[in-house]
C-alpha cells in the first residue's frame, strides 16, 4: 500500500505561499487583458444576434414575395376571367343571362383590384424590411470595425504574455502538486471569495495584508513560529508571516 505523505506546518505554509504568487502573477496577466475577452465575446454575440435578425428578414422577404407572386397570379387569372365574361356579355339572349355575367364581371373586378391592393401593401412591406436590413447591415459593420480593434488589442497582449504565461500555468500545476490536498481546497474556495485573488497574505503593521484588520500580538507570535495555520478571523485568508513570504520565490 501506498504510504501517503505527511506535510510539516512549515511545508503547508512555504507551498501555499508559492502557489499564491504564481496565481497573484497569473492575475496580472489578467489584468493586462481587463475586460477585452469579455468585450469582444459580446461584440461577437450582439454581431451574430444581428445576422440572426438579417436572416429572419431576408425569410420573410422571402415569404412576402411568394406572396406577392401568387396574388399576381389571382390578378392574371382574374384579369383572363374578365375578358372571357366580357366576351360572353355580347352573346347573351335575355336580361337575365346578362344580369348573372354582370354579376361575374363585378366580382372578377374586385378580385384583381383586392389582388392589386394586396401586391402593393406586400411591396411596401419589403421595402420598409430593405430598410431595416441596411440599418442592421450598417450596426453590423460599426460592431465589427470595433470587434476588429478589440482582437488586435487582446492578441498583442496574448503575444507579449504568452510566454510568461505558459512558464507560469506549468509552475502551477507543479505548485499545486505540492500543496496538501485539503488545503488546497481550501485556498482555491478563498481565493474565489475576493476580486484580488488573495488567499494568502502577510501580517504587515500588525494587521492582515488582506482585509487591514488588526491582528492580536499572540496571533503573531503563533504565525511566526509557523507551527499551526492561522485564519484571520475577520476575512478568512490564509495569514503567514513576512519574512516567510519573501524568501518565497517564484
């Protein structure tokens, strides 16, 4: 059976801090980056909300113009059943047979002026969706000048971090290797806790490097003598003394 490995306080503590250093210079990193990775994931977003909406258009400029071909179809039909009653309007023999073509006459008129109508409001309605599609176009291609700027800035960025990054992110995970499993756990649910990043931090002017809270002379002496870990009781951090974190290096 494998024999699990047995850390000293003092090992706890010297791993916990390099790991703190590698994330604090990861963090920086970050930081050069601000908020580009999220800006231009949602210029990315919004540009394809609008294509999105430029794609629904041009369907239903589509459907409108299946519509509008069909009612011209209604209106050639009408117009072919006009001629014929009109045609039959001069061999009619009594009143009545006159009255009742009449009658098909009528509604072949309203059916071609109905079919008219229709075409017109439907041609009208592409009209106003071509305008509305050139404005999409247009905040497509202002988002996407913006979008193009954001990449150049992040990937100039990536290119001069790129490197340190990489050598860190390996240092990382060696770090980590090396913290004890528990503890580790709990950095990581720290260190998520503060925007900073900080889980770990020295006792500087007798007070937590993290929340500037005082810390008691007896606590100190404790944290110096690195025999037990110590919890700054009013922000949770890890607390270590100074000397320890800088003969830390990373």
């Amino acid at each position: 059976m494998a024999r699990v490995r047995e850390y000293s306080i003092q090992e706890r503590l010297e791993s916990i801090i390099k790991l703190q250093k590698i994330d604090s210079k990861l963090d920086e990193i970050n930081k050069l980056r601000g908020e580009l990775p999220m800006e231009v994931q949602d210029l990315e977003d919004e540009i394809a909300g609008y294509q999105t909406r430029i794609d629904n258009v041009n369907n239903n400029i589509k459907e409108i113009e299946d519509y509008i071909k069909q009612r011209k179809t209604n209106e050639k039909e009408g117009q072919e059943a006009l001629k014929k009653y009109e045609k039959q309007q001069n061999d009619v023999k009594n009143s009545r047979e006159y009255e009742a073509i009449n009658k098909q006459i009528e509604a072949c008129e309203l059916d071609i002026k109905e079919a008219e109508k229709d075409v017109k409001m439907a041609s009208a309605q592409i009209e106003d969706r071509e305008v509305k599609k050139g404005e999409t176009d247009v905040l497509i291609k202002q988002r996407q000048e913006v979008l193009n700027i954001k990449k150049e800035e992040l990937k100039k960025i990536e290119a001069e971090t790129e490197k340190e990054e990489k050598s860190l992110s390996k240092e990382r995970r060696k770090a980590e290797d090396e913290v004890f499993p528990r503890l580790l756990v709990s950095y990581n649910k720290i260190r998520g806790s503060f925007r900073n990043g900080l889980a770990v931090v020295s006792v500087e002017r007798d007070s937590c490097g993290g929340c500037h809270s005082a810390i008691p002379p007896q606590s100190q002496s404790e944290i110096r003598l690195r025999k037990r870990m110590t919890i700054c009781e009013h922000c949770g951090r890890i607390l270590v003394d100074e000397e320890l974190t800088e003969s830390i290096t990373v």
